[in-house]
C-alpha cells in the first residue's frame, strides 16, 4: 500500500482506529528519539555555541518562569 493510499484511508477511520494510530507512530517516534545516545556533529555544533554565548553574557536570556508569563499571557 502506496502513502498515498493510507493517507486517503485515514478519514475514513473511526476517531478510535485514528487513535490507535496515532499513539502506534508516537510510539515509533519516542523510540528512534531515544535510540540516538549522542547528538550529531550540527547539534554539538549549535551547543557548543550556545554554551559559549552564555558564557560570555550569563545574564542575556529569561528564566524559566519569565518564559512562562510571557507565552501565558498570549493565550
């Protein structure tokens, strides 16, 4: 069956077959998420330059709770 074809067939599913689904690839997903151990080369890259950033300016970015008015008072 072509990509094509599941996809077309998925809004004729029941909400409860959609679901079942649905947590069948979540599941997939957390799984190849957590089988990588190391981040790439890009990714040791960017935390490395983030690492550095913040050591250079500790001060710069907003605590976690600053973080959170700011997104709940846009919803």
């Amino acid at each position: 069956m072509s990509k094509a074809e599941i996809l077309d067939l998925l809004p004729k599913l029941s909400t409860a077959d959609r679901f079942e689904i649905f947590s069948f690839l979540w599941e997939l997903e957390e799984k190849d998420f957590f089988s990588h151990q190391e981040p790439s080369e890009e990714e040791k890259y960017l935390l490395d330059q983030a690492e550095a950033e913040h050591a250079a300016n500790p001060h710069s970015g907003s605590s976690l709770e600053e973080v959170k008015v700011r997104i709940l008072s846009q919803l």
